[in-house]
C-alpha cells in the first residue's frame, strides 16, 4: 500500500540532485517511487531507494560539472595569485622563509593557472583534455617531498619558518588533491567511445 | 534527422545498467516503470533499478542518441502524463550487436566448461 508521507519525503529527498536533472526527472522520479510504495514493501522500495540515492546524487552532481562550460576565470585566478606569489617572494627577499613561500607560492599556482588553461581551451574545442593532470600531481608530490625533505635535513623548524611550511605543506596537499581530481575527470571524459556517428 | 552508423562494433560493452535498458527497450517503447518491470523480468529478478539510477541511464542514453523520447509523438491514454522511451536506430543496432557478443561469450564459456557442457 503507498504510504503518502514516504513519497512526500523520497520527494524531499531529491532536493539533493542537481537542479537541471531535478527538474527534468523529479516528478517522474516520485511517480515510479509511489508507484513501487504501491507494489511492494515499504521496507524494501525504501530499503533500495536509500541506496539508489546515495550512489546517484554524487554521480548526478559530478555529471552536471563536467557538462557544465569551462570558467577561463579560474586559470586567470590561479595566474593572479602566481604573480602575486612571486612578486611577494621578490620583496620579502630578505626572509629566506618568505621568499621560499612566494616561490613555491608562485610555481604552484602558475601550475594550476596553466592546467586550467589548457583545459578551458581543449574542452572549449571539443577535443580530449590535453592530459595536464599528472602535471598538476607531479607538482603537487614534488613541493610535499620537497618540504618533507627540508625539513628533515634542516632538523629544527624555527618559529619564523613554522607558517610558511605549513602553507607550503597545504599548498603540496591541495595541487596533489587537485591533480587528483583532474585525473579522475580526464579518466571519465575520456573512457572508451561506445559508438560514433557522423 | 539522419545519422549514419559508422562503427557499429562495442569499443567496450555498455554499463550493466545501459545494457538492461536497451536490451529491455527491444520490445518496444515503454514508459519508467514499464521499463523498470522489463529489466526485473530480463534479469530474472536480479536487477531492480531505483529511480536514480533508471533516469540518470535514461538520460545518458538519450545524449548519446542510444534511445529518444516519444512522449510527445506518440497519443496517450494515460491519466498522468509519463515519458516514454524507445530505441533509435543507432541503439537498436547497438542492442543487437549486444545480445551477439553476449551470446558469444555464452558459447565460448560453454565451450571451455569441464566436458564440453553446452548454454
């Protein structure tokens, strides 16, 4: 028997899609899930509802965004901060610690700015991504090492230098994170073609 | 609209959840639940699609011109107004090609079974 307060909350519950697939499935999607309240257990169209939801909210969502058109603002963000980066690094040049943090400031954020760029440009073509993901991690892998190991041969971090580290470390974290996710993008974009039509 | 198939072969055979639909799709067009209800039947109870899963496929089937909607084309005596869906000429060929490499695969499993035990 259908329970209307279970479709009322499924109904709620699809809140979390994206909106574009909300609105053009919502209501078909509350109809199928009443309809199943109507045929089977509670228990069990719920029971598989919960998990149908869980799965295919993320996936909905990472769909929407990689339907969604490049933002070129992102790569001239990232370039901003490059500059910025290098320009402090440049003027705190007397601080070891302040200049190190520019110029990794600097390389990691002219890496992003590039690898966005790149990115904007081959999906704004229509072509496959030109691959600037293991870029990205590299980079992010070789300012964590990089870090780890200065600091190890260096011993004892002092109290000036304790800051700048850190945000070098958050810096390595964040690029490899982001190389991640890059990658992990270009793998679904660019799985195997299914069929072509011309 | 005229689409010539070029390459009719899999590259890679569809998600499970792709393959269901279409295969169930070969009986003809049907609306989400009816489609649901095929796809329980064809897999002998072993799929049961919830609504997410059923219209994020449905979708991407339709961008990639797999399956279209008929809604629209087609007069209804529904009393709620459903989407229905059926197989394009590119999907149809596409389903085919799917059911030979799956009845494929049967025979060559078959074929290598312990005494030669036939599907």
């Amino acid at each position: 028997m259908s329970d209307p307060s279970a479709a009322g909350i499924y109904s709620g519950l699809l809140r979390f899609y994206p909106r574009r697939f909300r609105d053009e499935y919502g209501t078909d999607m509350a109809l199928i899930f009443a309809q199943q309240l109507r045929d089977e257990p509670t228990s069990r169209v719920w029971a598989r509802g919960v998990v149908d939801l869980a799965i295919t909210i993320p996936a909905r969502h990472l769909e929407a965004h990689m339907d969604r058109p490049p933002n070129p603002t992102v790569a001239v963000v990232f370039a901003a901060i490059s500059v910025s980066g290098l320009v402090l690094g440049i003027i705190g040049g007397s601080s070891l610690g302040i200049l190190g943090f520019g110029l990794a400031v600097a390389v990691v954020a002219g890496g992003l700015a590039v690898a966005a760029w790149r990115h904007t440009r081959a999906v704004s073509a229509a072509r496959p991504a030109a691959a600037p993901w293991w870029q990205v991690l590299l980079g992010g892998v070789a300012v964590l090492a990089t870090t780890i190991i200065v600091v190890n041969v260096v011993g004892e971090v002092s109290d000036d230098l304790w800051l700048p580290m850190m945000l070098t470390l958050l810096a390595g974290v964040v690029t490899t994170a982001t190389g991640l996710i890059l990658g992990i993008v270009h793998l679904i974009e660019n799985r195997p073609v299914v069929f072509r039509t011309d | 609209m005229h689409h010539r198939l070029s390459m009719v072969s899999l590259a890679k055979p569809l998600p499970s959840a792709s393959l269901h639909i279409v295969l169930a799709l070969l009986e003809g067009e049907a609306h989400g639940y009816a489609l649901i209800g095929r796809v329980v039947e064809l897999s002998d109870g072993a799929v049961r699609m919830g609504p997410g899963t059923l219209y994020g496929t449905l979708n991407r089937l339709v961008s990639e011109r797999l399956i279209e909607e008929t809604t629209d084309r087609v007069p209804r005596h529904d009393s709620e107004r459903r989407r229905y869906y059926q197989l394009t000429s590119i999907g149809r060929a596409v389903a085919v090609d799917e059911v030979a490499r799956l009845q494929g695969l049967v025979h060559r499993i078959a074929a290598h079974l312990p005494g030669g035990a036939t599907a």
